[in-house]
C-alpha cells in the first residue's frame, strides 16, 4: 500500500518514542554490570519491513550503531522485532542483480503490492514550489511546504473513495488473472521438481540467508558487465589525461550506452503503436502519445551532447531534416545516427566504433538467452494448456497468456536482428571475425523448444535450433540451466499469485480503517461541537462550535461516500483466491 497510514494488517498502534533527553552525569557503573535495556512495549510491532533506497548497505551495520545511541527497543536483540530490509521499487533497478534479488518487495510474503514509493510522491507533488522556497529563509521555506504537504493529504483524504475502488477493481482482476497463470504453469512442471522448488523459496522467504531461489546462479554476458567495463576504462584514461572531459555527466562510453538504450525505447514504442490499433480509446491513444513526446525530449537532450563527441553527425543530420521538409519528428522514427549507422558517411574516433561494438556483441548474448528463456516457459504454458484448460472461458484465458510471451518473444526476435544488423556493419569496418558462428542468423522456424511438442516434425527426424547449441556463457542444453530457468519462473509466477492475493486482503483492512477513521474524525469533532468554551466570550464561544460542526458534516460525508462507492467490494476482496495453496499456508 502507498497510503500515508498503517499498511500491514500485523501492525498495532502507533508506539510513541519518548523525546530524547541527554543523559545526567551519574556514578560510574560497575565494570560488571550489564548495560540496561528497556522492556519491549506491549505495541511494539512483531515484524517490522524497513525500505530504504540504499537499504543493502544502510542495514549491514544498522545494529552496531544503534548501539552507540541511548538504550532503544531495537537495542536488546531479544525484544527487537524482525526486521526485513526491501528497496522501494523504483530504486531498485539501479541495483547490481544480487540486490535485485535479494531485497525485492515483489518477492517478499505479507506486503502485497507495496511499492515504497510513497515518501517521495509528496515531494514529486511539491517540485513546482522549489522556484519560490529556495528564495526563502528556513522558517518561511518550513511554513510553506507544510501548507503544501497539508493540502496534498488533504486531497489524498478527500479522493480515498475514488482511489481504493480503482484499486480494488485492479487487484481482483489481477489477483484471478495471475492465480489462473500460476496454477496452469505449476501443474505442467514434474511434481518432484515444484516440491523441491517449494521447500527453498518457504526456507529463503522464513530466513534470507538460506540459498534465494529468484537468483540465477549460472554466469553470463551481460551488458551491465560490459558498461561497468567501459566506465573504468573511462576513469582509467581521464587519471591518465588520455582521453579529455568534454562533458561532466556523460563519458563517451556512457554516450553510446544511452543511444543504445534510447534506440530499445523506440523499438517498443513502435510496437505499441502498431498494437493499438483502429477501435483503441482516446486514453489508450493519448498515453502513446505521451510517451512519444517524453522520449522524443530524451533523445533531443542526447543529440545535443552527442554532436559535443561527435560533431560530425551534425551535418549529416541537417541534411536529413532538411530532405525530410515540414514534417514534424516523430520519437520512434528519429535516427540517432550511431556510429553503426553512419560508417560510410564518415570517418570516427575509433573508440567510439569499439564501444559500441562490445555493448552490441553483450546486448546480442542477453537478448538470446532471453529468447531462449521466454521459448521454454511457452513450451510450459502448451503443456498446461493440454493437461488443465477445459471449457471456453478458460481456453480464452489461456490463449491470452500465450499471445503475451509470443509477443515478447518476437519483441526479443526483432531486436536481435537489429543488434546484429550493426554487429555486422561494425565487423566489416573493424575486422572482427568468428562472431557469426555464435550470433547467427535468426529465422521463424529457429524459434521452437527443447522438446517435440511444438514441431510438426517426427521425433525421429526432428534437428534441435542452432539457438540451444550456441555458447553464450552457458549451454543452454545443460540440466542445470534449463532447471534455472524454470525455477527463477515459476518463484516468480508463485510470488505474482501470491501478492495480488496479499494485496486483496491488505485493501480489505485498508477500507475497513479509513471508514474507521473518517467516524473517529467525526466523534472527535463532535465532543467540540458541544462544548462550552467558557474561557472565551460567546461569540468566539458560537465560532468555534460552528466550526467544528462543519467538520463533523465533512466527516460524515466523507464516511458516507466511502461506505456507498464501496459496496459489495469487501465481500469480492475477502473471497479465498484460487493459488495452489503451499504446505504450512492457511
């Protein structure tokens, strides 16, 4: 949940931490005593998640300092409630893949849906303010952004109705959704394989430092690797003043990486574009278009610092708009003119050609073995489908499922070719040979599975795709990294099942509280209303009372809006999800 309130249905009331106070100058204690330690209060949480942005290094030593502090709850190990360390969504993908692993909300039982986030919304809201409050000094700065922060949960308050229907509406459609996915994946895989899967995920989801079952094992290229790479050689030439600081931000390998990245954006936008389609909403439309304008400014920003590397790329791209006439750019349709794109019309840095060819060639290995991954999960899903999909409306529902991984997989399909499009064009000016043999042409029918069930051709005669036989760091026909790769999936398949179901029941308690609260708000406002006020004269005495009547009008209506936009939602959250249910669930 992202609401400014307790999200946890194993949270009790606010604990209230005394002010501190320095300590007075006492006697020395005994060298032998031990050092007191408060009792836990009765409200005191069991468990407590704690989500933090660099939460993976802030937790390592979080206990040795609280030490260092005045005796506290978290002090005693005994008393301290348990403690599990997530970073907030968001943040998490500028994490190294360990971390992603490890301290993933999506992975972890009983947070539902939780992204983290919420803390920095307010802030989000309250950017345009910074052009008035930088001019301020502390107290007015302080007094404004409290009038801002006020309004902003104000309006939180006022739309919950709203917001907690969409919400639920969501979460019930996804929770059937992903809990259908899960029970079709799970009865295609072996029993003895599941079983085992099952008993490391509960024992990593009970204690963390048991082996995690989301975390590929098996080695292999990345593009990650390749840019960490690039950047220390970056650092190693600026030490050495090979290489001069033309921009602060961007290094020139950095340059290359970003195009690299602009260039899979327009790949997918120019999908969703060709999804939408003649009978699309004008929201559907409107969120394209919108998303065409951001990226269309991202890639503007990046030409202006590639011409700063590159500067012959300007000519070459004044003579394209102006081939181009009055036709307004369009972000899926510009040309980043990278160094593979343009060899024949002049001469670069040689650098910038080897950069772009390392990340290309790990690009390449990451999208196979990403094909590859996506292949064996489809087998999976037609098993499933031939064993458990009976009737009309769950072969629909099936069929849905399969179009979305055939979609990612031809997504995975067109960018490869692309990839090695520039991998080859860069070859030839660079000499680099034998990468063909590995990164080999990708045709329609190279896309089949590991098993005969997709071929129309006799085991017997059947020749395993070239793509299961490359090297691309592992082989893809070991045991080990097929069983991996069915694993890390059906984790993940298990944890969607599992969340939305989490999310259901926590939206439950969440209606259930903010009703709570609103008829709290309004009992409180009540007892000030009736109240006589004889330090005051009747004027101010009537004022006050008329004040607080109004807020008991508002709070009613708040109550009663609540209770009437969510009626019969309590009753389709609380009903008990179809997740195959784990050993030791209730």
């Amino acid at each position: 949940m992202d609401y400014f309130f307790l999200s946890s249905l194993s949270f009790t009331p606010r604990l209230r931490i005394p002010a501190f106070r320095p300590p007075q100058p006492q006697a020395p204690a005994p060298a032998t005593a031990p050092r007191p330690q408060p009792a836990a209060p009765a409200t005191l949480p069991k468990r407590v998640v704690a989500c933090y942005d660099i939460v993976c290094q802030w937790a390592i030593l979080l206990f040795t300092r609280i030490l260092l502090y005045p005796p506290n709850v978290l002090s005693s190990r005994d008393d301290r409630p348990d403690m599990t360390f997530l970073v907030p969504k968001f943040h998490l993908n500028a994490h190294r893949p360990e971390c992603r692993a490890n301290f993933s909300l999506n992975f972890t039982p009983h947070v539902g849906r939780t992204d983290g986030e919420a803390p920095e919304r307010g802030w989000a809201a309250v950017n345009a303010v910074a052009n008035s409050t930088k001019e301020m000094g502390p107290g007015s700065r302080r007094d404004t952004l409290d009038d801002h922060f006020g309004d902003y949960n104000w309006r939180k308050i006022i739309t919950m109705a709203t917001m907690f229907r969409t919400k639920v509406q969501e979460a019930i459609a996804k929770r059937e959704e992903h809990q259908d996915a899960y029970q079709a994946f799970h009865g295609a895989l072996p029993a003895a394989d599941t079983d085992q899967w099952l008993i490391m995920v509960e024992a990593w989801e009970k204690d963390r430092s048991n082996t995690n079952p989301f975390a590929a094992k098996v080695e292999r290229i990345s593009e990650s690797a390749v840019r960490l790479e690039l950047a220390e050689e970056d650092a190693v030439d600026l030490r050495e003043s090979l290489t001069a600081s033309i921009h602060d931000d961007v290094s020139p390998s950095r340059l290359i990486a970003q195009g690299l990245e602009l260039e899979d954006h327009q790949r997918v936008l120019r999908r969703d574009m060709e999804e939408l389609g003649p009978h699309s909403t004008d929201l559907q439309r409107s969120k394209v278009i919108e998303r065409s304008n951001r990226l269309l400014r991202k890639i503007e920003a990046w030409m202006s610092i590639q011409v700063l590397y590159m500067p012959q790329v300007a000519p070459i791209r004044t003579r394209s708009e102006i081939q181009g006439g009055d036709e307004m750019p369009s972000a899926k349709n510009v040309d980043l003119l990278l160094p593979s794109s343009i060899l024949s019309k002049g001469s670069f840095d040689t650098k910038f050609l080897d950069y772009e060819w390392r990340l290309r060639y790990a690009q390449a290995h990451a999208v196979l073995d990403e094909i590859r991954r996506l292949i064996l999960l489809r087998t999976q899903m037609y098993k499933s489908k031939d064993k458990w999909i009976q009737g009309q409306r769950m072969h629909t529902r099936s069929l849905a499922l399969l179009n979305r991984v055939s979609r990612r997989i031809d997504s995975g399909v067109e960018k490869y070719r692309d990839v090695c499009t520039a991998l080859a064009k860069l070859s030839t000016h660079m000499g680099k040979v034998g990468w063909e043999s590995e990164l080999r042409e990708i045709k329609d029918d190279d896309l089949r599975g590991l098993s005969s069930e997709e071929d129309d051709v006799s085991e017997g005669k059947r020749v395993i795709s070239w793509i299961w036989k490359t090297n691309t760091g592992v082989d893809a026909l070991d045991d080990e990294g097929k069983q991996e790769a069915l694993r890390i999936e059906w984790c993940k398949a298990r944890a969607r099942a599992h969340r939305w179901e989490e999310e259901c029941l926590l939206l439950k308690e969440e209606m259930r509280r903010v009703i709570a609260f609103h008829r709290h708000k309004q009992s409180f406002w009540e007892e000030l209303a009736t109240r006589t006020y004889s330090h005051v004269d009747a004027a101010t005495a009537t004022g006050l009372r008329s004040y607080a009547g109004r807020q008991v009008d508002i709070q009613r209506r708040l109550a009663g809006k609540c209770v009437v936009s969510w009626h019969g939602l309590s009753e389709q959250l609380g009903k008990e999800g179809a997740v195959i249910r784990d050993k030791g669930d209730a």
